[in-house]
C-alpha cells in the first residue's frame, strides 16, 4: 500500500528517506522544520521524525494529537515518553534507538549472549561505539539499549562512560562520515568474544522507517520498533 508520508525534519536523514520512500512507491506530502503547523499533516497517513532530542518529544506530541501516527527515529528524549501514552490512543507511534534491520538484529544476539554469560563473571564486558561528528547523544541511543539488556542479565548497577566499579563501560568516539559502529566485548584471561555492526550508509536506518511506517498504520499506543519486527 502507497503511503502519504510527512517528513519531520528533513536534513540528511529525512533527503535518504524521501529517496527510499519513492523506491517504495509512497508519496512525500510534506517536508518540515522548526515551526511547522499541525495543519502541514493534513494529506498525511504517517509523519516520519528524524530531528534533534530537544525539538522530538514536541514534533511526535504535536502530530499524534492531530491524529497523525508517527515513526521517531530520534534518540535521548525517551525519559519523557510515557508522557505521550494519553495522545498515543488515538494515533501510534514506532520509536528506536536505532532502526536498522542488521542492528535490530543484533539487539536479539545482544539479549541471548548477556544470558549466556550471566553467570560467567571471569568475563569483562564493554561496548564501544563510534558515530558521525553530527551526532550530539553521547553515547548513542543503540549503545544504550545494548547495555540495558547487558545490565538487565549480568547483575551491573548502569553504564558509565568513564571507569566505575559494577558498571559497564561504554565507549563513545565521534569522527567524520561514519553513519554508526557498535561493538560489544566479552573478554576473559583466555579469550575473547566479540559482536559487531558496522553501518556503510545510513540507508539502512531508512528503510527500516519506512518498514514501521507499513507497520504501524491502523495501530494505536507506543511500540518498539523490534515488538513490530519481530
């Protein structure tokens, strides 16, 4: 089915996106920045919102009052998502911290191997990540949900970004034109274990917005990206 979809914010992210969605036969109907009106989101069936953490948590309240629903795949505003449960039980929204389909993947890997090793405390673990220098969370939102599901398994009290006794430490780095890199390391005195994503374009990230835009059209309430996935 051909969608009407909206962009919210169209900067790099939002140009791949429309590209992908033509691909896709849908149809742009709207292409918005800052300050743009509920009115924009008349001819639309789903608004997609690639923004920055202080402007996303407002775009996603403001299309799903209108009854738009809305596909975030903007990171570090999530503190305040139980505050859209009200204006979500007429409209759904998709939200992830990261919406390719490789590393929608590795998330499930991620949760069996931290079960795996729970109970292998001669085991270290960390996560590193690398982004593009326009990236302004740090670390990144995958980096996050990869050490949730770590700490959830393996007795940590949280990560950190520096060295703290019973937390896991994450590793953030920020360089020119790399769209995103994720490593978890589980290391012992005698080997070590190592699951990797390596992203060569953000297009990747594209085409997993437009799946939960297919997905989420007839829904209402908050889902996770990966409860549609799999």
């Amino acid at each position: 089915m051909a969608l009407n979809i909206a962009i919210i914010g169209y900067g790099k992210m939002g140009r791949i996106i429309e590209k992908i969605a033509l691909e896709r036969n849908h149809n742009i109907v709207a292409r918005l920045e800052k300050g743009w009106s509920p009115e924009n989101l008349k001819n639309a069936d789903v608004a997609i919102e690639f923004t920055q953490p202080d402007s996303a948590f407002s775009n996603i309240h403001k299309a799903l009052k209108y009854g738009i629903p809305v596909v975030s795949g903007t990171t570090g505003w999530y503190d305040r998502i139980s505050d859209l449960e009200e204006v979500s039980k007429t409209a759904g929204l998709v939200y992830a911290s990261n919406f390719s389909l490789g590393v929608n993947i590795l998330f499930e890997i991620n949760k069996i191997s931290a079960q795996l090793l729970a109970d292998h405390e001669d085991y270290n673990v960390n996560i590193h990540e690398t982004h593009h220098t326009e990236k302004k969370d740090i670390p990144s939102g995958t980096a996050i949900t990869l050490a949730e599901s770590i700490i959830e398994r393996n007795k940590l009290s949280g990560w950190t970004l520096t060295e703290e006794v019973g937390k896991l430490p994450i590793k953030s780095y920020r360089k020119i034109d790399i769209p995103g890199n994720h490593t978890i390391t589980y290391q012992s005195g005698v080997d070590e274990i190592s699951i990797s994503h390596t992203a060569f374009n953000r297009e990747g990230f594209a085409v997993g917005a437009l799946i939960a835009s297919e997905k989420i059209i007839g829904k209402i309430g908050i889902h996770k990206f990966n409860s549609l996935l799999f």
